[in-house]
C-alpha cells in the first residue's frame, strides 16, 4: 500500500473512494490471464442462474499470480467463502489461508494478490473488503468487474478495472483510497486453445457444427453491413435535407455501390428463385422419404425375426 501525506487529495467527483488520475504514477505493471476473467464471469454466471432473478447478488474472490517488484501477473482465482455480519461482509480468512497452502503445492510460485468482485463502482463496502485481506497480503490489488457495463452496448472494452490502494490524509485522517491500475492481456498459447474451444461450446455444452459456425459468421456479417447500409441511407438522407453539406466524391463512391448491386427485381430472377426453392423443397422431401423407408424396413425385419422364432416354438399338435 503506497502512503502519500498530502493533506488534500483529488478524488473522483463520481466517486470519492477512487483518486482521480489518468493512470497510476507508481510504476505497475499488471498483466492479466484470460483464464481469470473466465473464473469471474462463470462465478457471476452461476449466481445469477441460481438466485433465479434480474438482481444477483454479488460475487467476490480471491486473484492469484506471480509477483515481481513492480510487476504482477495475475494467473488465477478462486471463490471466496464469507459471511454477512450486521449487513457486512466478513471474508473467512482461515479458508482462503487453506485454499492458498493448496494451490502453493500445485504452483509454488503463486501468491495471494487480492479480491476480485462485480460490481458498478466503488462503495465503502468495497474499501472495508480490501481492509480485511491485507492480513494476507500488505499491498493487495481490487479487481472489479463492471457487470453493468457488460449489458450496456456501447461498452467496446473489457468491463474490468485493477485498483490499487493509497494511504491518503484526507481531513486530518488516514484514509484507504482506490487508485487505478492499467493493465494488459498476457495470453500462453494453452489458454489461447482454451479460450478458442470455449468460443466453440454451444449453450447446450456440446460443441458447435460447422454450419452452426458458418451461419454465425454470416449472421455477423448481415447484421455489420445492415448497419453500414443504415449509415449510408441516414448519410443520403441528410444530404437531401441539406442537413450535411455535398460531398462530390463520396456521392460517386455510393453511386458506384448501388450499380454493382444486381437488379432483382425482374421476372427471370423471381423464376430462378422459384426453381433454386423447389430444388430445396424436393431435396428434402427426398431425404424425409428416404428415412421413413428405413424405419419401415427395420421394422417389418423386426416383425419377421420375431415372427418366425414364434413360429418355432409352436408345439406340434
């Protein structure tokens, strides 16, 4: 935990726990696992089914890494077990100790580096938190993951901020302040399977075709030039408007657009159409056909083999 004695402090007008500066000055570097974010998204994940509500409560957890001086790699987590005391969390500090000993045995190297929870923003809940596990480690890091942000379309980065502490004297006292914390993505090559092999896993758990695949991609690409198209159209529209002042050579490039686009509306295409559906149709009908004449065939063998054993043990009269 870095001490600053200033006697007033520039905190975040949002936020009054989070000191207001464009980065951390104390020099850490912090790289961050992807197996780590997906532990916290699959512990938020199964809260949230559980509860079986639209407001979860949160999760929190305990991140794991390598330290060396001014930097971090953080390369795993765990669940935090904790109870709730006069509406405070109290985490259980002889179960993290234990479940540290544990890990300590598989990864020597790893050591406790702080919490992991989800949340919007920093709150005094949050700061009383990170008082708790500094019997474990004298400088820990706060990892926070903005599930708010995750539903919020607009967000184009991860939803995830690395603080860490400052000893500030904010009104003549000592005072726990949240700084954050750049970071960067620091990927092996078995977590780059790992997050591919996931990226493949359907919501059923198994894994997805390759026309699901295909389809997906073609969604995507639908769906990114429907929202180009939607662009161009507002563009047009504005310049008809006189809204948006001419622009000659963009006018060109739109109309170069629009006459690479077939002309579809004509009888010899609505007929090609037609043709290429019943095509499709027959084919599986075809295929319909084809399988209930298997099932027909296995059936009447059945009744046969059956029949004829019957037929075998009838005693003679």
């Amino acid at each position: 935990m870095t001490e600053s004695n200033t006697a007033a402090t520039a905190t975040n007008k949002d936020n009054p726990f989070v000191i207001d500066k464009g980065s951390s000055t104390s020099g850490l570097e912090v790289d961050l696992h992807p197996l780590v974010i997906i532990n916290i998204s699959d512990h938020y994940t199964r809260n949230k089914v559980e509860s079986n509500n639209n407001n979860p409560t949160r999760v929190m957890g305990v991140i794991l890494g390598v330290q060396n001086g001014r930097n971090v790699e953080i390369c795993n987590s765990f669940e935090a077990v904790y109870t709730t005391v006069d509406n405070t969390i109290v985490l259980d500090l002889d179960y993290l100790k234990k479940k540290q000993e544990q890990f300590k045995k598989v990864f020597p190297t790893y050591e406790l580096l702080g919490l992991y929870t989800t949340g919007h923003q920093v709150t005094s809940e949050d700061i009383l938190l990170h008082k708790q596990i500094i019997e474990l480690n004298e400088s820990p890091l706060y990892l926070m993951l903005d599930t708010a942000a995750v539903l919020s379309e607009a967000t184009k980065d991860l939803p995830i901020v690395i603080y860490e502490s400052e000893l500030h004297i904010v009104n003549d006292s000592p005072t726990t302040l949240f700084v954050k914390t750049n970071y960067k993505i620091q990927t092996g090559e078995a977590e780059r399977i790992g997050v591919n092999h996931i990226a493949k896993v359907t919501p059923s758990g198994s894994e997805g075709s390759g026309l699901s695949t295909h389809l997906y991609s073609m969604h995507n690409a639908i769906t990114m030039m429907n929202m180009r198209v939607k662009v161009l159209s507002q563009y047009l529209t504005s310049v008809k408007e006189k809204k948006v002042p001419f622009e000659h050579a963009v006018l060109r490039q739109i109309a170069s657009l629009c006459n690479q686009l077939p002309a579809i509306n004509t009888e010899e295409f609505n007929q090609s159409y037609l043709q290429e559906y019943n095509d499709v149709l027959l084919v599986t009908y075809l295929a319909s056909i084809t399988k209930t004449s298997s099932l027909l065939n296995e059936t009447i063998d059945k009744y046969l083999i059956s029949h004829e054993r019957q037929g075998k043990r009838r005693p003679f009269m």
